[in-house]
C-alpha cells in the first residue's frame, strides 16, 4: 500500500525534471522545440544554465542564465575563435531567501547559431565563452541537449515557408456607380 504513495511521488519527480518541450505561439503562429536546462558553468556563487531550442520563427539557438554576485555585463558569444551572435535579456537583482543575503544578479540572454554548427553539436557538444565588461565564462553544453531538440524537431509540424507570415490583405476594388463604366 505504501508503494503506490511513492511510485506517483517519483513519477511527480521525473516529470518535473524534464524541461523539453514544444511551445506553440498562435500569435506569432511559430512552433519552439526546447531542449533540457542544462548547467553549463558552475563556482562558487556563480553558475550559467542554457538551455538549446530550435524556432520556426527565428531558427537555432540557445538561451542563457546567468546567476552571480555581481552584474556580468556579456556582450559577446565565442566559440573557438568565432562570434556567435548574442542578444542581452533582462537584468535583475535576484531575490534572497536566506540571512544573511548575498546579492546576487540574475541576467539572461540568447545565442543564435546556424544550423550546421548545430548538427555538430549535437555530436561533441559546444563550448563557448560568454565576455563582457566584468569578465567572462566558459561554458559546455553536453551533445545530449542539441540532439533532444533535433529529436523534437522531427516530430513538429514544420510549416511551409510562406506560412509564418501574415496573408497579405487585398486591395478593395471600387464600385463602379449606377453600374455604368465610364469610357472617356
């Protein structure tokens, strides 16, 4: 009798575990495969979660999660001597549960990739270098995550290529008066 009480608690456990996903948005009309939140960088007071999507809207990527002492300030992605493209999120004071309160800073932000150097990382993982004014991180995002939004990707719908955009409104055409065209 006491088994079932802990089966359902442990099947309550794993299911909150998993963060991969599909997001449907019907207003954007684009369908996001998330990968699992993974811990790319962790110190002592420090750690870096990412988290690998592929979107109909916007194409390959991964989002940050920046947690820390102090403002990270990142302006750049590197990935053995190349850019990446990275986008700032939010900035935020993090909330404190524990006296005495360390500040701590929470910052967010996105990385796009193509979709060949995320094929590759779906095979050997990535490592990157998040830089900015304070400092920098070098993270590692396991293979693992990349494949599960491919594994994903498989599954999803994908829409043609005109279909994200909205339908192009038609012009009205003028009534013509007492329906007699003017020939002049």
């Amino acid at each position: 009798m006491k088994t079932i009480p802990v089966l359902l608690f442990a099947a309550m456990l794993l299911v909150s575990c998993q963060t991969s996903t599909v997001v449907k948005d019907v207003h954007m009309r684009s369908d996001t495969a998330f990968g699992p939140d993974v811990l790319a960088y962790l110190d002592l007071f420090m750690s870096l979660n990412a988290q690998p999507y592929y979107s109909t809207a916007v194409g390959y990527g991964f989002k940050t999660f920046y947690t820390g002492p102090r403002k990270s300030h990142f302006s750049e992605a590197w990935s053995y001597g190349r850019q990446m493209q990275f986008e700032k999120g939010v900035s935020r004071r993090g909330a404190c549960f524990f006296r005495p309160c360390l500040p701590t800073r929470e910052e967010t932000g996105v990385v796009a990739m193509d979709e060949a150097d995320f094929v590759a990382a779906a095979t050997k993982g990535l490592d990157f270098e998040l830089a900015g004014k304070a400092g920098k991180i070098v993270g590692r995002i396991p293979a693992h995550a990349f494949r599960r939004v491919l594994d994903l990707k498989s599954g999803m719908k994908l829409p043609a290529a005109a279909a994200n955009k909205a339908p192009v409104a038609k012009a009205p055409v003028p009534a013509e008066e007492d329906g007699i065209a003017d020939d002049e």
